[in-house]
C-alpha cells in the first residue's frame, strides 16, 4: 500500500487518485450538484491532481490510452482561459419583474452562432472564480452587432445581481468576462412543416433564440418557415413579462414578422384570474461604455475550425519533439549506457510539462494572431461606444422600446389559460402537419411527459427533441 515503485507501477499515486476521483464523483450527484453548485464546480478542478496522480501511478505508456481525449481537453480549457480573461462590453439589461435579466454584449459582425447556445458569464464584482452557464436568446442574423442572454433568479449568484440591476439607481457599469458560446454546429428546424414548443418556467429561454432565427430566416431570406405553437407554463402573471423578450431590444426591420406564423398559448398555473394590479412596464439600463472593454469576438478568427486543427496538429508535433530530444539525450543514454534506469514517475513529470509546454506554446500563438487581426473591427466598435453622439441616440431608443412591447410588434395575439395546465396530449394530437418537430424545455417531469407522448404510437408525424439544463 505504501510502495512507490520508480521503475514501475506505483500504489501511492494510484490511491491518492482514486481518492480524488472518488471525491469529484460524489459531488456530481444531483442532490449536490443542483442545491451546492459552488462545491461541485471547485472540486472538479482537483481533475489537475487526478491527472498527475495517475501518470505517476501507470506511467506515460499506459497513459496513452488516453491522451487523445486529455489533450484535446486541455487545448479547449487554454483557449477557454485565454479568452476568460478579457473584459467584454456589457451594453445594457433589461429588468423584469419576475426577477429575471436579459444582458446584452458588443459583439463584432463576424462571430457567428446557431440557436440553443450557451455562454458563460464570471461577474467578478460578485464572485471572481464563479462561472455560470446560461442559454443565448439573440440571434446572429437578426442582431449582428450584440448578443444577449437571459439569466432568472435562482441561487445565490443570480439573486445577487439581479438586486443589483434592479436598485433604483444601478451601477453604471458592470465588468463581465465570458467564455463562448457553444452551441450545435447547425439547426435543423426548416425540415419539420409544424413546431410545437413546450416550456415550463424559465425554459423559454432556447425558444426565444430559435423564433428569432425563424423571424430572421422569414425576413431576410424570404424562405418558408414552419408554423410556431409555443405553449409556455408559468407560475404567475409577472412571469408572462418573459414574452417580451421574444423580440430584441432593438426591434426588427419593418415586415420582418409578417411571414412568420407563430401562436402563443400561455398557462398561468397558479392563479385564477388576472392579477388586479397593472404590470409594471420592461424597464432597460444602458451602460457606460470603458475604453478597456472589448467586444465578443471569435477566440480563432473566422476560419475557427482550421485553426483549431492547425493548434491540434503543431502542438502534437512540438510535443513529440520534446519527447524525442528528452529520450535521445537522457533516457537512452541511461538505459543503455550505465547501470541506472531512467525513473517511470520522472518521465511521466517530463511529459506533463511537454504537454502543457506546446499547448501553450501554439495556442497562444493563434489566438495572439487572430487577436491582432481582429483589433481595428474592434477599435472601430470601442470608438463607436465611447462618442457621447452614439451614447445618447441610444438611450432616447430606449425610451421609446418602453412604449411598445415585443408581443404588439410581432402581431401576435397570446391566448392566456388562468388556474390550469396544458392538455399536452389533447394539444400535440391536434397539430396537423406530416412532420411535427415538438421541443421541451424546462423541468424533467414535463420533458418526460412530452417525450412519453410522442413515442406512445397515438400519431407517427411527431418527432421529440428535449432541450435540458443539467449543470
């Protein structure tokens, strides 16, 4: 239990990684990871020690098994650092009364993302080592220059900034660093003649990034989109203020919505009748812009794809050439030349520090490039911002959005359901159309629900997709 074999396995690494994997494994269950999600996410990054515990515990040849997946892990995790630690241009919120914010970022004209992204936010005025993810409702097309995310109170964290937006005098400036976004490569929302979109609470979110992808699509390329059911459930009325967000800040272009046919049935659950009091109005923040700020850009360029795999392969061959000057001049000289054998454990610290070395070495070479390239677009936006002209138009905008609400300008009348839930099967049963894409979003019972549904046989035209937050 004790031994530490230089030349061959060791137990004391291999028990001393057992025991931290143990310790990351227990923290992932749900009980932990939902209620507890500070002590998930800071154990997890005992990965470092699980790693080097266990090249010293196997050695760098058993180790191989899995270094693909390792390597290209840790060449996501550099670029994920390296763009964490720019500070991008927060350009307002807007505040709703059921305690929810949409945030809206400067971003260049190149950086391109599909519906149901996720992006990261660190807040360091609130937690500098926190970092949440939360779903893009903003669509590349239809708003080229921002991209926004909607985050609703529930934790510690999102409470802390939303009473800090929502003070009657807030901060007029707010520093954020992000990671992404991520998101899937492509939609395939075009190939269903009828989407059905079932939400429950803040599940809404994804929905509203893929209406605006179809507003955009209608819009701009005049293509036939299919028709929109959304059915959203929530607690009370205040929460129907999340609608308003189907629309960004900006509105769209005149007759961009006319194309798109799109119903909304909202369930209001618990309560009975219209609340008495009449709902206070979207209120928007506009944010000073800081010179040091910089907006959103695309971590590898343009060309994202070739640049990762020009980072995969040059940083493999940097390490394969560390290697081969270590084994050429010290390992086999060694071996071969003297009594001694080069220790198992020391090669294994060697090749830790030649992986990370040209990670490192190539990473920061690419990213350094594109930054530079992308520095006049984002000069250009930094001038923009900081011109009391600019500034000003935008804040006599936003008291003209507050005079109008997104759902007025969509034509779109929403059919509300007080006192009562959905009959989702009655609802999906009814939709007519050959190829019905129905989406859940939202808690697991009513994604369990949906999907139960839909492969109960009741009609073959309804295909399922769930749409999770698992974090």
């Amino acid at each position: 239990m004790l031994k530490w074999d230089p030349h061959y396995i060791s137990n004391v690494p291999g028990e001393l990684g057992l025991l931290v994997g143990l310790i990351m494994w227990v923290t992932t269950f749900p009980a932990i990871r939902r209620r507890m999600f500070e002590l998930f996410f800071y154990t997890h990054y005992l990965y470092i020690l699980f790693m080097a515990f266990f090249l010293l515990h196997t050695g760098m040849f058993y180790a191989c098994i899995m270094l693909p997946g390792f390597f290209l892990f840790l060449i996501d995790r550099y670029l994920r650092f390296l763009q964490s630690k720019q500070k991008v241009r927060l350009i307002s919120a807007r505040v709703l009364t059921c305690e929810t914010v949409e945030l809206n970022f400067s971003k260049i004209s190149g950086l391109e993302y599909s519906p149901t992204s996720v992006m990261f936010l660190n807040v360091p005025s609130i937690s500098k080592l926190q970092w949440h993810p939360f779903t893009v409702t903003s669509n590349s097309n239809l708003e080229s220059d921002t991209i926004s995310v909607v985050i609703k109170c529930d934790g510690s964290w999102t409470k802390k900034l939303y009473d800090v937006l929502s003070l009657p005098s807030p901060v007029d400036r707010f520093d954020v660093s992000v990671e992404g976004p991520y998101g899937p490569a492509s939609t395939h929302f075009l190939r269903h003649d009828t989407m059905v979109l079932i939400s429950g609470g803040s599940g809404i979110t994804p929905f509203i990034s893929i209406i605006r992808e179809l507003i955009s699509m209608s819009s701009t390329l005049n293509c036939k989109t299919p028709k929109i059911l959304l059915v959203s459930m929530f607690r009370n009325t205040s929460q129907l203020s999340m609608l308003d967000l189907l629309l960004p800040i900006a509105g769209t272009p005149s007759g961009c919505s006319s194309n798109l046919d799109l119903q909304i049935e909202a369930y209001i659950t618990r309560e009975n009748e219209p609340a008495p009091e009449k709902p206070e109005p979207l209120r928007t923040i506009w944010f000073k812009p800081d010179h040091s700020d910089a907006p959103i850009t695309p971590i590898l360029g343009q060309n994202n794809w070739l640049w990762l795999a020009a980072i995969i392969s040059s940083s493999f061959a940097v390490y394969l050439l560390f290697v081969g000057l270590l084994y050429q001049y010290y390992v086999y000289p060694m071996d071969h030349g003297t009594n001694k054998v080069f220790p198992y454990h020391t090669r294994a610290l060697f090749n830790m520090l030649f992986i990370a070395a040209s990670i490192g070495i190539a990473a920061s070479a690419a990213f350094l490039w594109n930054k530079k390239k992308s520095a006049r677009e984002t000069k250009q936006i930094q001038d923009m911002a900081d011109s009391n002209k600019s500034l000003n138009s935008l804040l006599a905008y936003a008291d003209k959005e507050l005079e109008s609400f997104p759902q007025q300008s969509l034509n779109t009348p929403i059919k509300r359901h007080y006192g009562q839930r959905p009959d989702l099967k009655r609802i999906l049963l009814e939709v007519k159309g050959s190829n019905v894409g129905v989406l859940a979003s939202g808690p697991k019972t009513l994604r369990h629900d949906v999907a139960a549904i839909c492969s109960s046989g009741l009609d073959e035209n309804l295909h399922f997709e769930s749409i999770s937050f698992t974090w």
